[in-house]
C-alpha cells in the first residue's frame, strides 16, 4: 500500500510528530475547516514554526529566576512528545497477546533534566520531580534511577506538574514517563532526556 493512516490525535500533538526518513507524514484535519479556517490555521502554524527557535532557550532558567514567558514553547513541545509516546504504548499493549510482547518489567524511565546534569550519578541525593499520576511506580523508578548511580535520590511529587517545576528551575530533573525502551523521544534544546531501564537486568 503507498499510505498507512498512523492515529488521531489532537492539532498540537499532531504538529510536534517527527518527520521519518523515506516517508511524508501529513496531517489532515478529520473534520474539514472552511476555507478561510484553512488559511487563517496555516498562517498561525507557519508563523509558530518561524517564531519557535527563538523561543526555545538554549539553556534551561536557574532556579529562582523570573518566569520565561517563552518557556511555555518547550513544555507544550514535551506534553506533546509524551501524548505521542503514551499513545505508542498504548498500540503495544494492545498487542501484549503476542508471545514476544513486552511486560511491564521491560519499560525505561524517561527523565529529562538540566544541561549541568552529565550522567544520572550527577543526581545522587537531589530532588525529582514526578506527577502523582505515577505514584504507583515511585519506589521502583526510584530503585531504577539509584542502580543507574544516583543513590538517596527523593521523588518529590506535587500539585504543579512535574515538567514545570524543571522548567521553572525548582528542580534538576523531572519523570516524564514510562515507555517501552524502543519508543521514539525527541531531545530538547537546553535540556537531556535520560533512559533508565525500570529493572535493572544483572
């Protein structure tokens, strides 16, 4: 077949999907805007995809410093990014029938931290932030990120979401989520995305 249709999935997720070698990803509304819908949406998208490297620091606010109302670009970048990675969970789930399919024993911890952050050991004995959304995993992620060289790590949870206070600067790293180790995850200027296997293997 020369076509596959991929998911569905909302505009802003749909405008940060990357682009794969040797294919043309397009991104047709499901349903049809009017004409000058059309035009005023591609306006505001091109003038966004001009105006984004600019907006994007190339190194993350130290803590207590003033909001950057840029700063908005890059966390709606990785919600975008973690939708995306979420939804490809998802799909692999659905296929856990399959003898060779993944358990929940084979996912990675996605971390994103700041540039002063060389490797996980860099983190020993420092806070993270996590969304309660993952509590039921914190004692094994934090397991996972102690083996990788970070012991005494605290996750620290809280009412804000954990990729704000990364990027307001109140902490050195923050959980994105949990996805299967061969799930696509962009970088982002200013920051690193660690990978760090759940468990461990010997």
């Amino acid at each position: 077949m020369p076509a596959a249709v991929l998911t569905l999935v909302s505009p802003e997720a749909a405008e940060w999907f990357p682009e794969i070698a040797d294919f043309e990803i397009f991104r047709i509304p499901l349903s049809p805007l009017s004409l000058q819908a059309q035009l005023e949406t591609t306006g505001n998208a091109a003038a966004k995809f001009v105006t984004t490297p600019a907006k994007i620091a190339d190194s993350p606010p130290k803590a207590g410093a003033a909001a950057d109302p840029n700063a908005r670009t890059i966390q709606q970048q990785v919600t975008a990014a973690m939708v995306i990675a979420e939804h490809v969970m998802t799909l692999r789930d659905a296929q856990k029938t399959a003898p060779a399919s993944p358990n929940s024993n084979d996912l990675v911890v996605l971390l994103m931290a700041r540039l002063e952050i060389k490797s996980i050991s860099d983190l020993a004995g420092r806070d993270i932030a996590i969304d309660d959304r993952h509590s039921a995993s914190n004692d094994k992620v934090r397991t996972a990120i102690a083996a990788a060289g970070a012991a005494e790590v605290q996750l620290s949870e809280g009412q804000t979401k954990a990729i704000d206070r990364l990027i307001g600067g109140e902490v050195p790293a923050a959980v994105l989520t949990l996805v299967y180790p061969e799930t696509g995850f962009p970088q982002f200027a200013g920051f690193k995305i660690f990978r760090i296997p759940l468990s461990p293997r010997s």
